[in-house]
C-alpha cells in the first residue's frame, strides 16, 4: 500500500510541474498577443492619425450622438 502512496505522490508531484510548464507557455503566449495589440496601437497612432494626418479624418458619427442633448437633457424646475 505504501507503494501505491509513493507512485501517487510522484503523479501528483509530476502532474504540477506540468501545469507549471503549460502556465508558463500560455503566458508567453498572452505576452506575445499583448505585444502585438500594443504596437498595432502604435502603429495607428504614429502612421494612421500622426503627423497631423488626424484633422483629414472623417467620423461618420460626429454629431449625431452628442454627449449633451438638450431635448434629452432638461433642468426639471421644482
């Protein structure tokens, strides 16, 4: 029966230094991804809207939701 303790425990002492390895790759995995976005980010910032580039830009929703609406917005007098 001892034994049969000591190959479990050895199971076990295997299985989370395998969990430990496969953490260990997702998180270089969810850094990699993470570094991507980030100079994608930059990329927009610098090349798409840098250089005064941003006042050529057209927003399709400009004015049509605006944060203040004074038919929406009304001071109720009591």
């Amino acid at each position: 029966m001892t034994s049969f303790f000591l190959f479990l425990s050895s199971v076990f002492k295997w299985s989370f230094g395998f969990y430990d390895a496969v953490g260990n790759v997702f998180n270089w995995i969810l850094f990699l991804v993470a570094t991507c976005l980030f100079c994608y980010w930059v990329y927009v910032l610098l090349v798409t809207l840098g250089g005064d580039k941003d006042k050529e830009y057209f927003s399709p929703t400009e004015g049509h939701h605006p944060y203040y609406d004074p038919k929406i917005h009304r001071k109720e007098s009591k």
